[in-house]
C-alpha cells in the first residue's frame, strides 16, 4: 500500500477517535477544550523542527523554520499553560 | 545528541499519540481534567524530543532560539491574561498555528525543491496544508479584531459578497492545481496570498454573538492545518493529532450551531441580523415600551427571602466583569439559605464554555452550575430568575412565536420563575435585532445599569441588612 494511502488511513480513523472522545466531554469544559485542543495542535511544532534542522537547509528555510518553530512555540507553551490555569480554577477544593 | 532510530521514533510518536487521546478524554470530567492536560504535556514532551533525536534534525541553533523566543511569549501570555479575555486569547493562539502550518509547508517545498523531491502528490498536499492554514490565520486574525473591539462587531455584508468568497476560492484552488502540476513559484506565491484573503472575505461578514460557532471553527481549521502538515511531512503523529483537533472543532460548531437552531451554512454565510440603535434614557425608553423598571431594592426583597435563585450569565456579566461579585452575591444569598443555581446557554458569551470559565474563576462551584437542558425544569419552581447581561437565550419568543427571527432556538425558561429581573443596560435589543418578549412579562422587571455595578449594589444591600 503507497504511503500516502497509509496516511489516509490513519486519518481517517483517527477522526473516528476524534469524534467520539470530543462527544464525551462535558459542555462546562468546552473553553478548556478548546484550548488544550489549541495547544496540542501546536504539534505542528513537529514539523517546523524537521524544516529548520534539516542537513543543509537552505538559510530562507531556515529562516522560515524558525519563525514556525517561534509562533508553533507560543502555542505550545501559551495553550498548555493557559489551560493548566483554567483547569485549576475548575478543581479548586470545595467549601 | 543521541540519535535514536526511524523505528524508535515511530514508537514514541504512537506513545505521544495515545496521551493526547487520554488527555482529551480527561476532559470528560473537570476532576480529571487537569490530570489530561498533564498527560498532553507528556505526549508533546515527547513527540518533540523523538524529533530532536532522530536523525532528520541536524542543527539545533535556529531551533533552540526559535523555542526559547516562542515559549518565552507563550508563557507571559498564558500567565498575564486575564478570564474575560480568553477568546480574543483563543483566536490569536489560532493564527499562530495556521502561520506556522504555512510557514512549515513553504519550508517544506524550499528543502524538496534543493534536495530535486518534488512530486505532484507531495506539492498538493503542501497546497492544502498552505490553503488551509493561510484561511486559519486570517480568518483568526479578523476573529481576534472583533472579539477585541478593534473591529467592528457587526456583520459587515456587501453586495456580491458570496460572488466574491466563490470566485476567491475556485481561483485559489485553480492555482494550487497548476504549481502541483508545474512547480510554479509565481502560482505558489498567488494561491498563498488569495488564500489569506479568503480567510479574510470568510470571517469579516460573521457577527460578534457568532463567535462561538467562529472560534470553534477556527479550531478545527487549525487541526486540519496540523493534519494536512502530517501528509506533506508523511508524520502520522501530526495526521492523527489534527484530526483529533480538527474533529473537536467540528463537532463544537455543531453544538453551538445546534444551540441557536441555525445550520453551519447560515451561519458562515447568513450574516444575522444588525445591532440596534442604542436609545437616549434607558429608562425612557422602557417606559415607552412598557416594561417595568425596578430598583435593587426590589429585587433584593425578592430575593433574600426566596426558597430557589436561579441567575442567568450572559456576555454582559463577561464585558462588566461581574462574576466575582456574582460569588458574593450567591454567597450572601446562600447564607441566609436561599439556594442559588447558575443556568448556562450554550451560546451564552463569545465561545463555548465560556461563562463557566468565568463562574470557576470566581469560585463558584461547578455543581452549582447548571446546563440548559438540566435547568429548564427548575424554573417553575424558582422564586426568581436574575438575568445578568443575557438576551437572546432567555426569549420566550423562540419558544412561541413562529414569526420570531429567533423561533425554534433552544432558550432557558427563565420567564417561568415567579419573578424575573434582569440587569441591563439599555433598552437595546440582543444581537438577533430582535424584541426581547422577556421583558414585556408581567412578572418581570428591569434593573437599568452595568451589571457589576448592580451586583454589587445587592451584595452591599444584603450586608447591610441584618438576618
């Protein structure tokens, strides 16, 4: 099976997932959800590591790499921080 | 570094995958949710460490600067903003995530083009990865503008609009076919610019109180970003991880657009309604209408005697950053053994959930935070309903009255308590333009003024009076 059709399957049942784990989660959670959504979607963090370290990468893809590695960082760090923040105010001990 | 193998990496990207599956099913619960997106931080922990190591990342100096820059920001970001201003914060995060897909995708081509690995396969996927994320970004951009006052919150509508958008995305995706058969740079560069001004023409129509359907479709644009990036690198981490996001977004704009009996469709190209004009005298105004204006003191009396308070949240407790003294005001309402609950609408504010971030950042306990369907029973028996800067999802009209813009909208039966008032600053109605008949009940009133002021007002009138 060509590679591109792998990836196609995993897509494809990865949206299953999807789909009913997000069903699952409880509506006061939604913002919470949204940010932690946003955080781990700064994984293409990934992706903007594999561009910008590349063995003789040009230096406009380097350049470029970089700035993806910057912004997908703040999202990392800003999405799960923010979120830990939120969830916390969400677990605090009851009276 | 130490290098570890194609295979190795393979296994810690299926390990990274699995938390972030675990983290989201956290969420089911706000016990276990912070447990979740502790689990989330493990998962990219490692994704991005089974990156650094493995033997496709040669130099670390552009990116060592690029996590320490971006992380720096991130982290003053995440600690200094405040509750209130967590869509505006949603949507920025957004952007980044589309810039950086595109950012990815362009580098991506850059590094192919060098090493001679182009294919028309390869440059399709950098296409939608590129399309997408450049819609993400600035439709973000234009959400952020309007959730921050910079731009207008109105629908802004022109004539030829959907000509317009149509024509912009059969020309971008005209262009994507012809630089994946071609390589052409020029069509490159033109498909990327157009795309970010679809994003732009896509989102500047959609009113403020759509922003939650907005911001969780931007959300899931982001995912499918992430996913498309995942096909380009052939990295199924970043397959499997957008679309996880991007089915979260999708499956929240439902819900929201379920909440407001409206289809995905009308609310993208619909442009609902204008905002009224804002009266001179609120309260001349009412007079006129012919709705009861009350002082603080009446509803006080109400109130502090009452076996059941059921207070509803609206985007106007969000603007006056009302709900600390909400906590106080349920407190001193508690203690003289009243029993306050808190009624969310799906829709209530700017994005999903977002009241209930609010209302748990004044400690106010999520059991006494009740979901509408949940609630709507509840009204009957409560003494009274307060509504605090909420409009739309407390109109009896959408219950009843066919010819309502709104009819057929899920509301909160809030005029069924034996006494509603409601807090409120004008006589103006909410963003559908429509009639609140709320307000025109017998057994309601209108407390005129900012609810924060208002709601201090009564936790001062309660301390003040002796039980």
């Amino acid at each position: 099976m060509p590679e591109t059709l792998v990836a196609l399957y995993i897509f494809v049942l990865s949206c299953f997932i999807g789909y009913w784990v997000i069903w699952g989660v409880t509506p006061s959670l939604h913002t919470p959800l949204i940010a932690l959504t946003n955080a781990i979607s700064g994984i293409v963090i990934v992706g903007a590591l594999l561009v910008t370290g590349l063995e003789g990468v040009g230096t406009t893809a380097e350049i470029i790499g970089f700035f993806a590695v910057l912004l997908a960082s703040i999202n990392v760090f800003g999405g799960f921080l923010v979120t830990n923040r939120m969830l916390a105010m969400f677990n605090k001990k009851k009276k | 570094m130490m290098e570890i193998s194609v295979n190795a990496q393979a296994i810690a990207y299926l390990v990274s995958a699995i938390l972030f599956i675990l983290a989201l099913k956290g969420l089911t619960h706000p016990a276990s949710a912070q447990r979740g997106n502790y689990l989330a931080m493990a998962g990219m922990v490692i994704a991005i460490v089974a990156t650094l190591m493995g033997s496709e990342v040669r130099s670390y100096g552009f990116i060592l600067a690029g996590v320490a820059v971006g992380g720096v920001i991130g982290t003053v970001i995440a600690m200094r903003i405040q509750m209130t201003a967590m869509p505006q914060l949603v949507a920025a995060l957004h952007s980044f995530v589309g810039m950086a897909a595109v950012l990815v995708a362009i580098g991506t081509f850059l590094n192919k083009q060098a090493d001679g690995l182009l294919n028309s396969v390869l440059m399709g996927e950098l296409s939608a990865g590129i399309i997408i994320g450049a819609i993400t970004f600035s439709g973000s951009v234009i959400a952020f503008g309007k959730l921050q006052g910079m731009i207008s919150g109105r629908p802004v509508k022109f004539k030829g609009q959907h000509l317009l958008n149509a024509l912009l995305a059969i020309a971008t995706i005209g262009f994507a076919v012809h630089f994946a058969l071609t390589e052409s740079t020029v069509s490159l560069t033109i498909m990327t610019l157009l795309a970010f001004t679809l994003g732009f023409t896509l989102i500047i129509p959609i009113g403020g109180a759509d922003m939650p359907v907005i911001v969780s479709m931007l959300n899931s644009y982001s995912g499918w970003a992430a996913a498309a990036t995942g096909f380009t690198l052939q990295n199924n981490l970043l397959i499997i991880v957008g679309a996880l996001v991007g089915f979260s977004g999708a499956i929240l704009s439902l819900i929201m657009c379920r909440a407001m009996n409206r289809s995905i469709f009308n609310v993208v190209f619909g442009g609902f309604g204008t905002a009224g004009v804002e009266g001179d005298s609120a309260a001349d105004d009412a007079m006129q209408k012919g709705v009861k204006s009350a002082a603080i003191e009446d509803a006080i009396y109400w109130m502090e005697d009452a076996n059941k308070v059921i207070i509803i949240p609206g985007y106007g407790m969000a603007v006056a950053q009302a709900q600390h003294s909400m906590k106080e005001l349920m407190e001193q309402l508690e203690a003289r053994g009243v029993e306050v609950k808190f009624a969310i609408h799906p829709v209530a504010g700017r994005m999903p959930g977002h009241m209930n971030v609010l209302l748990a950042e004044a400690d106010i306990p999520y059991e006494n935070v009740v979901e509408m369907d949940e609630i709507n029973p509840e009204f009957a028996t409560a003494d009274v309903a307060l509504v605090v800067g909420a409009n739309d999802v407390v109109n009896p009209a959408a219950k009843d009255d066919p010819t309502s813009p709104i009819y057929g909208m899920p509301v909160l039966d809030a005029g069924k308590a034996h006494h509603v008032f409601v807090i409120k600053r004008s006589m103006r109605p909410g963003y559908s333009g429509v009639e609140n008949r709320l307000y025109y009940q017998d057994n309601t009133s209108l407390i005129f003024g900012d609810a924060k002021d208002v709601s201090e007002g009564m936790v001062n009138q309660l301390k003040g009076s002796a039980h």
